[in-house]
C-alpha cells in the first residue's frame, strides 16, 4: 500500500497544494515506488480520480488510491495494482471526510549517478506528467 510522505500534512492548512512520496506497488503502473506527487486538497473528486486518503483503520496514515465509485457512506477506492491489496476490497468504503485531495501530477526524481546532458535532457522530457482520471475504474471495480 503506498504511504505518503507526513510533508502532506504540514502544508496542508497553509496552501491548497502540497508533495507527497509514494512508497509502495500498489498503484503500479500510474505511480511507482518513489514518485513524487502534486496533491490538490478539496478539490472535487470524481470516479476514476487517484486521491489521498487516511486509511480508514489506521489514521496517521496515508494512502494514495484511485476513487472507483461513490457509495453509501463514502468512497469506494481500488489500487491499480490489483494483486497488490490494501484497498476497499480489504477495509470497505472509505468515507467522504478521510479523502483529502486529488493528485493532480506526479514527478520522478533524476536517476542518481545519471549526468551526461543526454540523460537529463531525456528525464527533463519524461519526468512530470498529469495524472489523469481513469473512467475505467468501476469496469475494474465490476471485474473483481
């Protein structure tokens, strides 16, 4: 299950953004082990958003899933490495007030070790991109 940074948390009262770090294979492809996010708190989230959450048992903790669906009494959430776990196939619906924000970017960190201008110019080119809503989320939701 991908934790996020506690950064998230600082920042949060102060600005409507804020980064986080993703730990973990849950939501592989869309995020790997180590990206870095651009998280909009408030922001309005629709099925198929990837968002950060509290996890619905242990609160100090956060979590970044995609929204498959809304249910009664909160969000029902899916990673998209669906042989990962730690989603609501295993805690339920999440509800409305542990979902804090949508991601809106993610970034990689250049490859330590990597200097030649060719490798930067290529990581330059490839290491911030949206992420996107995946309107797909409740066929995967269905499938399961």
């Amino acid at each position: 299950m991908p934790e996020l940074s506690q950064e998230t948390e600082r920042t949060r009262g102060v600005l409507p953004f804020g980064a986080a770090e993703v730990t973990g294979p849950s939501m592989v492809p869309t995020l790997k082990h180590g990206d870095r996010l651009v998280v909009q708190y408030g922001a309005r989230i629709r099925p198929g958003d990837v968002v950060v959450l509290r996890h619905p048992f242990q609160q100090d903790l956060l979590v970044v899933k995609r929204a498959a669906e809304r249910r009664e009494g909160g969000w029902w959430v899916l990673g998209d490495n669906a042989f990962a776990g730690g989603d609501s196939t295993d805690y339920g619906t999440v509800p409305e007030e542990l979902v804090l924000g949508k991601v809106r970017f993610r970034y990689r960190p250049p490859e330590r070790g990597r200097r030649s201008p060719f490798a930067l110019a290529r990581w330059a080119l490839s290491a911030v991109r949206p992420v996107l809503s995946d309107r797909s989320a409740s066929w995967r939701l269905r499938a399961r």
